[in-house]
C-alpha cells in the first residue's frame, strides 16, 4: 500500500508535469496532455477535472483534428487568472510587489518610497505593504498561493533569514519571521533580489529563451543572478551573485559591507551620484530610475556630467569581462539604473566585453520590478515543480 504522503508527491507530481505542458506547449486535448506527459488518459482525465474545478485551466471549444474521424477533442488551455503568485522586493529605497497569475499575467504592480535611514522601517512598511496587497488581490477575487521576498544580500534559503544585506543595515535578520504574521498562513520564501530579477527576465523578459543568463542590477548595490537551464545557481554558499563585493573598485574607498574597494563602490548609485555631480532635489525620494534618467538627462549638454559617466561605463565594463571570461554567460542583462544611462554606457561596455568572449549584452525590459516579478514567478514555480499544491 503506497503511503499518504506519496500518494499526495506523486498527485502533485503528476499535476505540475500536465502544467508544464499546457505552459511550455500550449493547449491540448486529453489525449494529446497524455501523449505529451507520458501518464494515463485516466490520470489526465482525472487531474484536468481538478484542474478545471479549481480554475487553473479552461475547457476551450472543440476543435476538429485533421486527418481523425469521431468527436473533435475539446482542449484543455492554462488559465488560472484567480490563482496568483505574490512577489515583494525591500530595496533601500523603495519597496515593489508585482502579482502574476498561473499564465503570467500580471495582476497586480505597486512601488512605494523608502526612507534609506531606518532598517526597522523598512520591515515594519514591507507588512504593510503585504498586507495591503494580499487585501487588494482578494477584494479582487484571486486566490494567493504564496510569497516569495527579494532581498538584496546575502539569503539563508532554507531558514528564511538575511545573513547579509549591507545596504539595508540587516545582519542576521530573521525577516521571515517578521512577515509572516502579515501573511495570513501561506507559503513565504526569501531569496536575493538579483537572482529574482534573473527569473523574472528569463521567464518574461528580455532574456526569455536564452538557457544562460547573467543579471546584473543597477540598485544602490550590485549583485547579480544566473540562471542555467531555467535554473538559478546560487553556489555552495548562497554567494555566486554576490558580484558587487569582488574587489574591482579603488581600494581605498570603503563599501557598506565594511570592507575597501568592492566593485559597487565603482558602478552602484552612490558611485553614479557622486562621479556624475549631479545635485539631487532637496529631499527627494528618488528611485534608481529616476535618478539615473536625471543624470541621463543633463549628461546630454554636460561635459563634466557626461565624464563622469564614462568614467562609471569604464568601471561597468572591466567587471563585465571579468564575469563574461569567468561565467561565460550567453547573455547579460543590465538592469536598473543601467537602462536609462544605456546610450552612454552600452558602446564601451560591448566593446570591452566583446573583445574578450562573444557574450551579448541587452538592457532590461521588467525596469525596477524585475525582482518583484521575478519573486512572484519564484511562487508560480513551486506550483510547476509539484512543490506546492494548488488547493
């Protein structure tokens, strides 16, 4: 007699493989999803029953398949617009949530400001915004799966802890603990912001279809993710992303992580602001975006604006050889703060890293909610992996 718990792994098994397939493949018939998946018509036709009863796919009309005789198939298409994902990015400067459905669809896309000065802040308004994003998906009639939480550090996976976030003040910070209460008993993951963005554009951005891609994002720190194969490769320890830590600065200027002449201290906003001597609005609570547009902006009829600027793109591009000769990504997508700067910034950057390997650079397409977005696709994967259950 086959245990419970296996009876319950193989279900979900069977249901994430039937997923897949009407994901990567597109709408099919019964018959079709049990060619495709290699299980039973019977398992099909039961787990398509509990697919549709639970709205996570749709009966379509029926379609006449050439060349067979008999009743035309009736195919079965992924849905799931009331079954959603919820992902949530802390920054330190601002905070995002972004929602997809089971199809990809978003539901939901929020940014709100952060004041930099207070890390007890920044937990106390990320409950708040989970709150008040879980209300507005429910008011709205979708059903939350769970949540993951991009954090840009260093991530204890397992245990839902921030080891390292620098930038944020965290230091062994049990976040999940925090913001659980906040999240009515579902699901909760953390994982670091650059390997999130590294999902969300290879599963809905610029990098979809690429099998190795390199993220870099352009916040007030620099980490970057790489996903293989649809999956990301965090390293033995959690820190192959940890990219804005390598020493490939000045080895005099100090990082927030306490050590001299990391490479964010070179390419990350501060070093943006401050080589670039563009004066920020009193008071501004300006994103990386919005900052880097600012600059953008002024460069084009400032020379000493437009120096700066390079001397930021000189920085970029040494470290994109070193990653490019290192990983040997097939593609690198610049985020953040990047994209707006693209028109200064991308002609060295190519030329230094294309004379070293043949890897591509492209600008990202998801801007600051490349995290958020991919935390939300992290969610939907675990449905798609048979980790987590639909009901």
């Amino acid at each position: 007699m086959v245990a419970p718990a296996t009876t319950d792994r193989l279900r979900r098994d069977n249901t994430a493989r039937v997923l897949r397939s009407l994901r990567d493949e597109g709408p099919a018939s019964r018959a079709q999803l049990a060619q495709r998946t290699g299980l039973a018509k019977a398992t099909v036709g039961v787990i398509v029953t509990d697919l549709v009863s639970s709205g996570a796919v749709r009966d379509d009309d029926p379609v006449a398949d050439a060349g067979r005789t008999g009743r035309p198939g009736r195919p079965v298409s992924l849905d799931g617009s009331d079954v959603v994902g919820l992902g949530l990015e802390v920054n330190v400067d601002y905070l995002a949530a972004t929602a997809l459905d089971l199809a990809g669809r978003v539901r939901l896309s929020t940014q709100v400001p952060l004041a930099p000065s207070n890390p007890d802040a920044a937990g106390v308004a990320l409950q708040s915004l989970a709150r008040e994003s879980l209300a507005t998906l429910e008011a709205d009639g979708r059903r939350v799966l769970g949540v993951t939480l991009a954090v840009p550090g260093q991530v204890d996976r397992a245990t839902g802890s921030v080891v390292g976030a620098p930038n944020l003040h965290w230091h062994e910070r049990d976040i999940a603990s925090e913001l659980r209460p906040a999240l009515g008993g579902r699901p909760l993951w953390i994982d670091n912001d650059a390997n999130c963005a590294a999902i969300g554009e290879s599963s809905f951005g610029v990098a979809r279809g690429v099998d190795h891609v390199l993220y870099l994002t352009g916040t007030v720190g620099i980490g970057a993710g790489l996903v293989i194969d649809g999956r990301v490769e965090r390293g033995a320890h959690g820190l192959s992303g940890e990219v804005g830590h390598a020493p490939l600065g000045d080895p005099a200027r100090a990082c927030a992580c306490g050590r001299h002449g990391c490479w964010e201290t070179a390419v990350g906003l501060e070093a943006l602001v401050r080589e670039s001597g563009v004066r920020l609005p009193r008071g501004s609570a300006l994103d990386p975006v919005s900052v880097a547009s600012l600059v953008a902006d002024q460069s084009a009829h400032d020379p000493a604006v437009a120096a700066g600027v390079d001397r930021l793109s000189r920085s970029l591009a040494t470290g994109l050889s070193v990653l490019a000769l290192t990983l040997d990504p097939s593609l690198i997508v610049l985020g953040g703060f990047f994209v707006p700067l693209a028109d200064q910034l991308l002609p060295q950057v190519r030329e230094r890293v294309g004379a070293v390997s043949g890897t591509d650079l492209a600008l990202s397409t998801l801007g600051l909610h490349a995290a958020s977005t991919g935390a939300a696709a992290d969610v939907l994967g675990q449905v798609f992996t048979g980790t987590l259950a639909l009901a």
